[in-house]
C-alpha cells in the first residue's frame, strides 16, 4: 500500500457555540473560553486577614513536611 492511502485525515474541530455566536477559528474559541472562564472566577476582592493567611501558611508548611505514604503496590492477581 503507498503511504497515500494510508494515511488518515484529520477531523477538523468543531465550531464553538458561544452566547456571542458561533466561534470558528481558534482565536475566537481562545477568546470565546477566556471570556467563559473570566465570568465564573471573578478576582478576589475580600481583604486579607493576616490571621487567615498565617494559618494557610502554616498548615501548608506542614503538609508539605510531612511524609509522604508508601503507595500501595498492585499484584498479579489484582491484575487478573
């Protein structure tokens, strides 16, 4: 067989259907997904607590200090 009826086509993506319309090139899905994401995570506009931040702060020193567990390992008859 020669390499011309070998090969496979790629499917092109599909459009992306936005509130805006329908996104066709991959800047406007870029943009159209940038604007999805921007609406459900707003930026943080509660003031920092240093008292919240320290305690952050701390249980995350200790997470990453402490241990890791051994992972359990699988054995042949789990696999069968």
């Amino acid at each position: 067989m020669t390499k011309r009826v070998m090969r496979v086509p790629t499917p092109s993506p599909p459009p992306l259907v936005t509130p805006g319309g329908v996104a066709l090139s991959d800047s406007e899905k870029v943009e159209a997904l940038a604007d999805n994401l921007e609406a459900q995570f707003p930026p943080v506009t509660v003031p920092s607590v240093p008292a919240v931040i320290e305690m952050v702060d701390v249980t995350l020193r200790f997470h990453l200090m402490s241990p890791a567990n051994e992972p359990k390992l699988t054995n042949p008859e789990e696999v069968q």
